[in-house]
C-alpha cells in the first residue's frame, strides 16, 4: 500500500469517522472501501442502473430537434400550442 494524504472539509470527515466506527473498522478501511465501490460503479455501469438511460424506448433512433419545447405533444398527444 501506498500512503496517501486527503483534505476533507471537517464535516465529510466527521461523517466518514462516524460511518467507519458503525462499520467498525478504520477511517482509511472506510475511504479505501468508498473509492472501491465508486470505481466499480462509474461510467457505463452507473448509467445502466439509472431508469432514465435504461429506457430503451426513450433513445432509439434521432429525436425531434423540438422535442424539448413540444413534448406534450409528443408524450400525450397534445395540440400543438
């Protein structure tokens, strides 16, 4: 292991000792922990956990370029204002 120096705002650090005590193990378990967790869920897997990007449905194909001021119509079929 490499030794590593982190600034924590004192309120993040507070809260991380808290959580490491709960867990009963060590501020530096806690953080190593916490870091391992974030990369294993970055980029393309955190992205297919979110339902918005997992609706299929929702990014096939092009989409209209309007389709931010007109969605009404295009979710529920509303006239055109």
């Amino acid at each position: 292991m490499h030794r590593t120096t982190l600034m924590l705002p004192p309120d993040l650090k507070i809260q991380a000792q808290r959580q490491a005590r709960e867990q009963g193990v060590s501020l530096g378990e806690f953080i190593r922990r916490a870091i391992e967790l974030q990369l294993k869920g970055s980029g393309a897997t955190r992205r297919a956990a979110d339902p918005l990007f997992a609706d299929i449905a929702v990014f096939t194909g092009d989409a209209p370029a309007d389709s931010a001021a007109e969605h009404d119509r295009y979710l529920y079929g509303d006239p055109p204002a």
